[in-house]
C-alpha cells in the first residue's frame, strides 16, 4: 500500500510541476518520456537557481526529436549581449537580399567605441581603423565586442528591424530596442551627451559621476524595462531555425554557426561542466544583475543536438556564482537529452 501511495504522489507532483513537452510538428509522433525523470530534472534546475540567487529561465529542445523542457521558460529576461544573435541575424538576412556586402569597410571614428569593447577601444582606437562588415561580426559575437555591436546594428537596419525580423520568423517574445551604448547608460544610470560628444573618456566620466544610489535605482529599473528581452522560449526557437537552415542561406547560416562554435567568452557557463571535446555554438550576456548563455549543443555517440538557452535574472551574487549556476543547469538538461538519445524508444 505505501509503495501506491508512493507512485501516486511521483504522479501527482509530476502534473503539477511538469516540464512542457512538445513536438516539432503533427506528423512526428512524440518521443515517449520518463516523467519522474523530467520531474527531477526540474527539481535540479531549481536547487541551481538558488545557487543563483536570482530567477532562472531555461529553455531546451532536442532537435533530432523534438522533445523539449521549460522552467520559467515564458517569461520575459533581459538579453544582454545574447542579442547580438538576432542583431547577427537580421543583418546576413541583408546579405542575402544583396542590400549590405560582408565586405564593406566601414570607418571607426571616436564616436564609435562605445563601452564594454576591449577589442575596438582599448587595441584599435587610434584614428584610421577600417574594417569589414565580416570583421564587425565576428568582434560582435566572438569576442562581445559592443562597438562592433552598434556599428553592425546599423548596418541592419537599426533595432526596428531586428524586432521585424524576428516577428517574419514567427518569434513574438523578443524585442530588439536599443544599440548597447543606450542599454548600457539605461543600466548604470547615466545621462548620454549629444553624440558629437561621444568618446571613451567622456562615457567613464559619465559613469564615475554616479553615485551607488543613483545605480542602484537605475538596476531597479532596467530589471522593471521590457525592452531588449526575450523569453527562453523565443531565443531557443531563434537557435532551433538557425540549425535546421530555415532563415539563411547556406553560405550566412554556416558562416553564423561557425562564429558562435569559435565564442570566447563564458567559458565557465553552459562549458562549465561538459568535457571539452563536447562541442557548443553559444552566446553569452552579462549586464547587471543578469547573466545568460544560449546555444546550440552536439551531443557525442550522435546523439543529435540539444537548443538550449539559460537565463538568469535579479541575482545579487557575482559573475562567478552565476555562471557556475548555469554550468549545473546546462550539466543537467544535457544529461537529462544525452541518457535519452541512448534509449532505442527516443525517436529521431
């Protein structure tokens, strides 16, 4: 009798708490699930999310079978530097409509090098730097440079069409709104300067005239601010047509997933706890009190590939507990596809 008493509650809080289950399309019968196991894995990502101290957001699906898991997955975070993915996106989908070349120089001038940009502020910033658009993105993904960012969202046509893009692309949970120089002023809470005004050292003057109220006030309001979010729901269906070739040509789409396979940054994130020959495409984001990391993971033995973005919101801890937050997370979602692949009942 107490071992039905047993199954029963594992059945009860498994409907209760479960993780959604979907299918790529009608056709294609739904994998069959272990839903004590899927049950589990929410209770795993949720003692992570405490070592966070913030709110997580996971999204994953498997896109072989299209099995995919949620925690808090609808619900909106800040981007931060993911955005650079959509930003990437809309500006190849220029490329392949001939409207902007790969090639084209574009000159940076002091008004460009705007903050959080090692590469273009701290190595290039000497006058009579020219890049390539190529160069441009691939400083904006790589290495997160943000003046690389801004430069290539012009380029794209601005932050309006970014967001028009991804609503083409049938993704209605993320929004495009501001180039990082604003976003980052938004978040640390200073006033910007007419743009003729605009250089290194006037924007660490800006900031180091704040004050940690004035700051703390202003990451009260960013984290309240809907612009520049995402659910991780919407970033993982942005990554999922991205690797079934849907939105790019052939030549844009294997060019953006072979910059995000060569990022730097976040190593310590969805990385953190994998064995390094596991090979991820990924994007990371750090602003404020919001640390994310999304991607695409090849899981070995071909076990097929797992979409997975993690986001984590309103966390007082530092950079570090954060990304080892993440690091569990992606350890146990990635366990949690990689024991399936395995099962002869997990349909590809």
């Amino acid at each position: 009798m107490r071992e039905i008493f047993k199954l029963f509650y594992v059945i009860l809080f498994t409907a209760i708490f479960s993780i959604g289950i979907a299918q790529p399309n009608a056709a294609q019968e739904a994998p069959k699930v272990n839903d004590a196991a899927t049950y589990r894995l929410e209770l795993e990502i949720g003692r992570a999310e405490k070592l966070s101290g913030g709110i997580a957001g996971v999204s994953a699906v498997h896109l072989e079978s299209g099995l995919r898991i949620g925690f808090n997955s609808k619900e909106r975070f800040p981007m931060a530097s993911t955005y650079k993915v959509p930003i990437a996106v809309q500006f190849l989908t220029r490329v392949d409509r001939g409207e902007v070349s790969l090639e084209r120089m574009v000159a940076i001038t002091p008004r460009d090098l705007h903050p959080g940009s090692g590469i273009l502020t701290e190595l290039l910033s000497h006058p009579g730097v020219i890049l390539s658009a190529r160069n441009l993105l691939e400083l904006m993904l790589v290495v997160s440079d943000n003046s690389a960012a801004d430069l290539l969202l012009e380029l794209a046509g601005g932050p309006g069409a970014v967001t028009a893009r991804m609503r083409e692309l049938d993704i209605t949970e993320m929004d495009i709104n501001r180039p990082t120089v604003l976003l980052l002023a938004d978040a640390q809470g200073y006033p910007l300067p007419p743009e003729d005004e605009w250089t290194p050292g006037r924007f660490q003057t800006l900031f180091e005239g704040t004050t940690a109220e004035s700051r703390k006030e202003a990451a009260r309001k960013f984290e309240m601010d809907s612009r520049d979010t995402s659910t991780p729901e919407a970033m993982v269906k942005l990554l999922e047509k991205l690797h079934r070739r849907e939105i790019l040509k052939k030549e844009s789409n294997a060019l953006i997933l072979d910059i995000l396979a060569r990022v730097q940054t976040g190593k310590s994130r969805i990385q953190g706890l994998l064995v390094p020959e596991i090979e991820v495409a990924h994007k990371t984001g750090t602003l404020g009190a919001t640390a994310n990391d999304a991607g695409i993971v090849t899981l070995p033995d071909q076990g097929g590939h797992v979409a997975i973005a993690v986001f984590l919101k309103s966390s007082p801890k530092e950079v570090q507990d954060r990304e080892k937050a993440i690091a569990h997370i992606a350890r146990s979602v990635y366990d949690y596809f990689l024991f399936r692949s395995m099962d002869s009942s997990f349909k590809k």
